[in-house]
C-alpha cells in the first residue's frame, strides 16, 4: 500500500507553461517535504511544510500543506528545461519524535524548450 | 567527506553470494535512512536509525536483509544469498536531528550503490 499518492506520475508540458503536482494520502503526517532528483543523482530537498494550510513559496515554485496534513500540492509557474526532474513528496509519519521519512512514487517532469 | 558517502558505487554479484553495502552518513548526523530506488521511482523505505539503534526495520523485504549502525556512524546494509530481484539502487541518507519531522530537518543522500545481481 502507497500511504503517499502523487500525481501525475509523468508530465510533459512546453517551456512557459504551469503546472501542479499533487501529493496526497489518508495518514496525517507531522511534515511533508518536497524534493527534486536528478538522474544520477540523490534526491535534494526543495522545502519543508509543517503547518497545515501552510503555503510555501520558492521562486517559481509554490508548496501547500493542506489544512488536515494529508496533502500537498507543489505548483511551477512559467516552467523552464531547468526545472526537468523527478519530483518526490516525502512525509514524516506519526509524532515528530518518530523520524521515519516516507516517500511517494515520484512526477517525472520534462520541460521542452 | 561533505556529503554522504555510499560504497562501493557499483556492485555486480552472483546469485547466491552475500553482499555488504557501506554507507558513511556526514560527521555528526544523528538519523540514518536506508532506502532502495528503481528508476523513476520514489525511494522505498527499508529501516533507519537514530545513533546505533535501529529504530524501524519494517521496510526490510525478508530476513536475508539486515543493517547495523555499531557505533553510531557508518552503516552496513547486508544482503544475503542475493537473488535477481534484489537488484536496484540503494541509497542511504543522514540527518542531523532525530526527528525529521523537525522544521529545517532535511535528509542528505548519498549517489548510492548499484546492486547488480547477476
């Protein structure tokens, strides 16, 4: 059983255009966190949401926590060939004491210039 | 080092043999992550510690698969009696706290090793 669904699980869109990824699931977590990974490459941590309803904003980028922490959305504005990536939701289960970090099946962006 | 250091980066083993995976997490990281990643996925949890405990080993597939963490630092992913299906690419990753729940806690991976089994 996936506890951290993302969708879409690929994504192909032409430079200049935005898009959203979502991230969801029926377990509350006490964090979630997104990163972007590059082939051949470890998973890099864009932003952490703690809050629920929490909205995070990283230039282009825009993060959500949604208001029972069940999900989250991360939203590109005007995406670049920069920004081609495996984009993966992460979530801390249970209380913060417990440190186990859960990742979803990932979004595979390419960007077309 | 900097970062996480996984070795060795490749890894090609008979089937049948034992394998053992190093992971040397950043000086003075307290959490350790042991995760397998097929390409294009996201990375599947295996176990993790906090210092030398192991705190969750329930993402481990069976009992050949077994990790230690002795005194706190680097970690041995152990793989025995390999058979085709294990192979993938493991990664580890540290963390400075122990509650990656934490605000600013992020985890730090490694290139990770490619598991070949053959």
């Amino acid at each position: 059983t996936q506890l951290l669904e993302q969708s879409p699980q690929f994504l192909s869109i032409q430079e200049g255009e935005n898009l959203t990824v979502y991230c969801n699931s029926s377990s509350v977590f006490s964090s979630l966190q997104w990163y972007r990974q590059e082939p051949g490459e470890g998973p890099v941590l864009l932003v952490t949401v703690v809050t629920g309803g929490e909205v995070k904003k990283l230039k282009r980028l825009t993060f959500q926590f949604g208001d029972a922490r069940k999900d989250s959305s991360l939203h590109i504005t005007a995406a670049q060939p920069g920004d081609t990536g495996l984009y993966l939701c992460a979530g801390a289960q249970g209380s913060s004491n417990t440190g186990k970090l859960i990742f979803g099946q990932g979004t595979t962006l390419q960007v077309k210039p | 080092g900097a970062g996480v250091s996984q070795s060795p980066r490749y890894k090609v083993t008979k089937r049948g043999q034992d394998v053992a995976l190093r992971c040397d997490p950043i000086s003075g990281h307290v959490s350790l992550y042991w995760y397998r990643q097929a390409l294009g996925q996201g990375p599947e949890f295996l176990t993790y510690f906090n210092y030398e405990a192991q705190q969750d080993k329930s993402g481990l597939p069976n009992d050949r698969f077994s990790a230690e963490r002795p005194e706190g630092s680097i970690s041995t992913l152990t793989i025995q009696r390999t058979e085709q299906r294990d192979s993938a690419m493991y990664r580890c990753a540290s963390s400075p706290l122990d509650s990656i729940g934490s605000m600013n806690t992020e985890a730090f991976f490694g290139q990770g090793t490619r598991l070949t089994v053959v």
